[in-house]
C-alpha cells in the first residue's frame, strides 16, 4: 500500500504537469494556426486585389463601350443599312460581354446580374427601334430612332449599373 501511495505522490504531480504542457502547447499551435491563415489571406490579398480592380476596371469600360449612345458612334457608317447596324451592334455587345465573363468572379452576384440586365436591356432597346424601321432603312434612322428613346427614358441603365459597380469598388477599396 506504501508503494502505490508513494507512486502516486510522484504520479500525480507529473500527470498534473503533462496536462498543463498539453493545454500550453495546444494554446501555442492555435495561435500559431490563425496567424499561419493570416499571414496566407494576406498574401493572397496582395495578389488578388491588383486583379479585382483590374476587373472592375474592365466591366467599367465595358459598361462604357455598351452605352447606345457609344455604340453608334463607334460602329455607324453612312453606307449601312439599320439592319446592318443593328447586327454589327448586337455583335459587338455581345463579344465584349463574353469577352468580359471571366470578370464576374471578382464582383458581386447583384452586381453581376445588374450588368447582364443591362446588356440584355440595351440588346432589347437596339431591337425594339430595328423593327420599326422597314428593310430599307439606313443606318442613320436606326441610330436617331435610338437616341430618341434614350432621351425618352428617364433612367439611363447603363449609367446606374455603372454607378452600381462603382459603389462597390468603394466597398472593397
């Protein structure tokens, strides 16, 4: 009985130290673990943040070359028909949207739906004022016939989109 009261003695207090190493060590490693995933957005921050506002840079461009306005200044020639323009218009906005899809990672899914309302918006508005022109019609027709109902509209889509994605440009930067 002597024997196991006296190890015991030595058992106790050794155990009792073992357990409080483990809880220090344990404390030790999770600290050690969150400044490790720290350290690692951090890092990844340095790299994707040049990359997130490059993106936004780009949907503002695009945004900028979409605007109805943009587009027929661009792309109108006197020797087109509006059937032409319409096409070559429809074309482009669409090119530049595919072009620009790998953007949408970097935004936010509001943002993101606001913009393809938007080139569905003005891929509608180049429709709606094609149609009313017959065959023949030249490209100048199609291109007064939109900046009418531009100017008919009090809410330019493209300019609140716009404002949209600059909004939360100021929210990550």
């Amino acid at each position: 009985m002597d024997i196991i009261l006296e190890f015991g003695k030595i058992l106790l207090p050794a155990g009792l130290v073992l357990y409080a190493m483990y809880l220090t060590m344990k404390s030790i490693l999770a600290k050690e673990i969150v400044k490790a995933n720290m350290d690692y957005k951090i890092e990844g921050s340095k790299i994707a943040l040049p990359n997130k506002l490059q993106a936004f840079e780009r949907i503002c461009l695009f945004l900028e070359r979409l605007s109805p306005g943009n587009l027929v200044l661009r792309l109108n020639s006197t020797n087109m028909t509006a059937k032409e323009l319409q096409h070559l218009m429809i074309a482009e906005i669409r090119d530049e949207f595919n072009h620009n899809l790998s953007q949408q990672i970097y935004m936010s899914d509001k943002s993101w739906n606001h913009i393809k309302n938007t080139v569905e918006d003005v891929i509608a508005l180049i429709n709606t004022n094609a149609e009313k022109l017959d065959g023949e019609a030249r490209s100048v027709e199609l291109a007064k016939l939109i900046f009418q109902e531009i100017e008919k509209r009090e809410v330019d889509p493209v300019a609140v989109t716009l404002s949209e994605v600059k909004a939360e440009i100021g929210e990550v930067f």
